[in-house]
C-alpha cells in the first residue's frame, strides 16, 4: 500500500475533513477523494461516510487509523534512520522541529552559524514534541529544536542539550478585553477564560504542562487544543479565550497579531521558557558535530 496514501488518510483523520487534509498537504480535495477511493478499494472496506457537508471515519475507519499509524511510522523510522547514516559522511544535517515557534528560532540562531559554514545542507521535518526526543535518541534526526518548560533539562544520557533561547511565558488576551489596557495581570482575573494552544497532533501533552505549570488555576476542562496556530491566534483575537506565549518571540508575534495583546504575568509561578537544540552525544558526522559546537 502507498505509504503517502496513508499519510493523507491520517492527515484527515487528524484534521477532520478532506479539504482541511489537503490545504495541509497541499494537494486539491479531489486528489485526496482520489487517494482514498482507492484506500477503500484496495482494502474492500468504507473508511468514510461521506455527505455534502461533512466526512467522517466509520468504525472500520477508526479502526484502521491504529494499522496506518504503525505502518507509517514504521516506514518513517526505517526511511529515518538509512538517511541519517548515509547522511554521516555528507555536508546534510537533519533537524526536526515542533511548531512554528520553533521553525522561528532556528531562523534566528542558525543565520550566524549557516553564514560561517555555508557548505552544510539543512533538512527540516516538523514533528511533535515528544517523538523528536525519540528520535534524537534512536538517531533517526541529527538534532532537533523543541521547547522547554522547565530549567531541569533531562533527556536521558544519550541526548545533549543546548539551548538557544531563554525568557519567560506571557500571556496573550485581546484588545477587545478590558485587561490588556495593563502592561501585566494576575491569572487568577483570566481563570473563567478558555486557554487554547496549538498542537498539529492528538496530544494533551501541553494540555498538562499549562495546567501543572500555572498551578491549577485553569480547570482542565478549559484548556483547549487547536489544529492551527491561525485558529489560535483568531481565537484569541476575537476573545474568545486566552493564550500563552515565549516572550522572547513577542516581538516578531506582535507583527503577526497586531489584535493581540501580550502582559506578563503577576503570580508566583514558574513561568520559565527555553527553546533547546537537541542532539545525540554519539553523533559521527564531522559536519553536525561542527553544527553542534557553534552553539557551546
């Protein structure tokens, strides 16, 4: 089975329709329906209902989301770990990232870096959070840029730390609300308000860093994922709810949400934030190893 075909068939499960799939994959809705008419027959089974207005997975759909995900990732790491080899002895470095927060910073503290080396060749493959740690460690990525939540950075003693960018969380409200005329406010004036965050992936990691991190002060109920930064943002524009922010990227989030109003917060908490290159300690290539040292 086409291994892409299961990847557009997990890209809508995760995204709720086939248009949403394919803006996301930049293909046309017609050749995702394509993709998955021949899924189907392939298979002999429905995976969608699909009506005018809405498409959604069968039970034999939701079943099969567990088989494509095994196949898929089983590809990936394999696919992964052949291109990092073969990579060991090239000018190519591989780096995951998890949003584009993160894509942001590697922006920022690999210009100085790239200028100074201009031979090496960057690869860059979005993942979530927690599988790029994963992946470091199997050497599946040469590095990986990811935040961090908290000052005690352990990822195990296959995996070296560096970090790029240190601040603190702010949190973002609308213009529209009466508290961003202040310059910072107490959360507790916020508890009532929805907190969204965004996570391309079906995960509730951040879901449970907020809630831990800001000491219980927003009911979990409340914390609320979204499958785009853009929906975040709009959310959080119209006050619809509240958001956390790094501070460090304020400035270039000001530009992008002029509706966006970006306080620090009051309250006795931990509110520390660092964005952090990851990297196997075992790494061979002298090109990544040079990448690495850039960063001491």
């Amino acid at each position: 089975m086409d291994i892409n075909k299961l990847r557009t068939f997990l890209t809508i499960a995760q995204y709720g329709s086939f248009r949403a799939a394919a803006e996301k994959l930049f293909l046309s809705p017609r050749a995702v329906s394509k993709q998955m008419d021949q899924i189907e027959n392939e298979l002999g089974v429905k995976l969608f209902t699909r009506q005018k207005n809405n498409t959604s997975l069968t039970d034999m759909g939701q079943e099969f989301i567990v088989t494509a995900t095994d196949l898929v990732n089983s590809y990936t790491n394999a696919y992964n770990r052949i291109q990092i080899e073969s990579a060991s002895n090239s000018r190519k470095v591989v780096i995951g990232f998890s949003s584009q927060n993160q894509s942001t910073i590697i922006q920022q503290t690999f210009r100085e870096p790239l200028l100074q080396n201009p031979e090496i060749e960057l690869e860059l493959r979005e993942e979530s959070g927690r599988a790029l740690v994963k992946m470091v460690r199997e050497k599946q990525l040469h590095m990986a840029v990811t935040p961090a939540y908290d000052e005690v950075l352990d990822y195990g003693p296959k995996v070296g730390v560096r970090k790029l960018i240190t601040g603190e969380m702010v949190v973002g409200v609308s213009r529209q609300n009466p508290v961003s005329k202040l310059e910072s406010v107490n959360l507790e004036q916020l508890s009532e308000l929805p907190v969204f965050y965004y996570n391309s992936y079906q995960s509730t990691y951040l879901k449970e860093v907020f809630y831990k991190k800001f000491n219980n002060i927003f009911p979990k109920k409340n914390i609320q994922r979204c499958s785009s930064i853009e929906q975040r943002d709009m959310l959080i524009a119209l006050d619809r709810g509240i958001g956390f922010f790094p501070q460090p990227l304020v400035p270039a989030e000001s530009m992008l949400n002029p509706m966006i109003k970006f306080l620090k917060i009051e309250n006795d908490l931990n509110t520390y934030y660092a964005s952090v290159l990851l990297y196997n300690k075992e790494v061979e290539s002298p090109t990544v190893r040079k990448l690495i040292d850039q960063f001491e």
